[in-house]
C-alpha cells in the first residue's frame, strides 16, 4: 500500500504548482480559502479510504478539500448502491472497489480522479444535489477553457447502458464534441458532503499536470478560492489506512449487494 506524503517534497511529480497561498489575515471580500491536496498514486481500496476519511473529517477540516489522485493500477469503482453481480459482469477491469458515493462503474485506466469534500457549514454544502453537480462540472468546464478546449455541460439526457456511468450522458456531465468526458458522484451525510469525480480526458495533447493547474487557477481566478496546502496529519493517515484494511479490501464490503 502507498502512503500518503507527508510534506511537499514527498508528493507526486504531478502536484499542482500553487500561485494564490491562503493568507487569512489578508483576504479581500468574497474570497475563500480551499485546501489542496495531490495524493499521488495508490492503490484502488486506499484511494477510496482517503476519499471516505475526508468526509469522516470534512467539519474538522473547516474548509473545503479539492483532492487530485492517481491509480498504482488499472481499476474500476462503483456506486455504493449497485449490485455486484452485476457489476462483475459488466467490466473486465480489475480490482472492483466499491465506492462511498452512488453512481455506475468507472474505469480507472486512464481517467482523471478528483475528489471535492465540503464541511457541513459551508454554503456548498446546502446546495441541491443537481446544482452542486452542475457547479462542479462548471469548474472543470472552466479549466479546460484555459487550456483551449471547448467543451459544454449536457442539457439533458442521453440513453446509456444499465449501470455504466461514461455511456451515455445526463443532465449537467461535462461534454466535448457531444461525447461525456466528466462525470461525478455525491454523498452527503451529517459529516459534510464529497464529491467523486473522474475525468476521461479527450484525445488531445494535454498533460494531466496542465489540467490539474489549471483547476486550481479557475478556481483561484473564477470562484475567488485561495489555496492552502493539505499535509495529512498522523491521525489523517491512521483512518485512511483503517478504512483501507478494514473496508474497501473486504470481500464482504465489496460483494455486500
């Protein structure tokens, strides 16, 4: 199992250079302070257990986490209420981990994974579900303009196949060229709110690192957030790791419906 780094030399070489450090003393009117947080790679169970550990500590966190991460192997997720048998049947890829959100089955083979995780009091946090879907799915829209690469939040649905989220499309997925490259998940309980979000990047040159900048610079620049770092403290990283083990490795979690 990977662990999570510890300090900023010890993170992924695609951490996301940060222009905008959060200054509580000196934030202008309407700004916000967000924390930031490159995972870098881990197996498919602990980055489901780091994602669910944010929620479980989201209020204690106080502000917001934007999370980035990758996959030490080929994986695919899917939603907490799904079946299993159904599941298994459906996609190839290996391991299947179940996720803490709803949703249909993701490939992690070459996707983008984010995580966004909102503590109870904060305004995003008493969004409806469909109005926080679609502001995510704008941030990213947002970034991808600054790349050049125009894309547009689907105004309704199109047919996809039972139970696999990036078939078809529904209202608010990110499109480029009418073809769903962004899709997310929500879960919201009395901890605070997550979002889990994959990204199947279009067939264009474009480095992960050059997306995930330019998400904390639309959110710098459009949403008036201010970044601060996200170093995982030892008691952080215990619950990750107990989450890890004791839950998202399971068979009897995974198989559970």
């Amino acid at each position: 199992m990977e662990k999570l780094p510890t300090t900023p030399a010890q993170a992924s070489a695609s951490k996301v250079a940060v222009s905008a450090l959060c200054d509580l003393k000196n934030l202008q009117t309407g700004d916000e302070c967000y924390f930031l947080f490159n995972s870098g790679m881990n197996d498919a169970a602990y980055n489901m257990a780091v994602d669910e550990a944010l929620l479980e500590t989201a209020a204690k966190h106080d502000v917001p986490v934007l999370r980035f991460y990758g996959w030490t192997q080929p994986a695919a997720t899917f939603g907490y209420f799904q079946k299993f048998s159904e599941v298994e049947n459906t996609i190839q890829l290996r391991p299947l981990i179940r996720r803490p959100t709803g949703g249909g089955i993701v490939p992690h083979d070459a996707d983008w994974t984010y995580s966004f995780a909102v503590p109870p009091d904060h305004a995003w946090y008493s969004l409806a579900a469909i109005e926080s879907y679609r502001r995510i799915h704008v941030w990213i829209k947002n970034a991808f303009s600054r790349l050049n690469i125009e894309t547009e939040l689907a105004t309704c649905c199109q047919k996809s196949l039972p139970g696999q989220c990036f078939v078809g499309h529904e209202k608010f997925d990110l499109l480029w060229h009418g073809r769903k490259i962004a899709g997310a998940a929500q879960r919201r309980n009395k901890f605070g709110l997550l979002i889990q979000g994959s990204v199947q990047p279009p067939p264009v040159p474009l480095a992960r690192t050059d997306w995930e900048t330019a998400m904390a610079m639309a959110g710098q620049n459009d949403f008036a957030i201010k970044w601060i770092e996200f170093c995982p403290s030892a008691s952080f990283r215990v619950l990750a790791e107990s989450l890890a083990r004791e839950k998202f490795s399971r068979m009897n979690y995974n198989q559970k419906r």
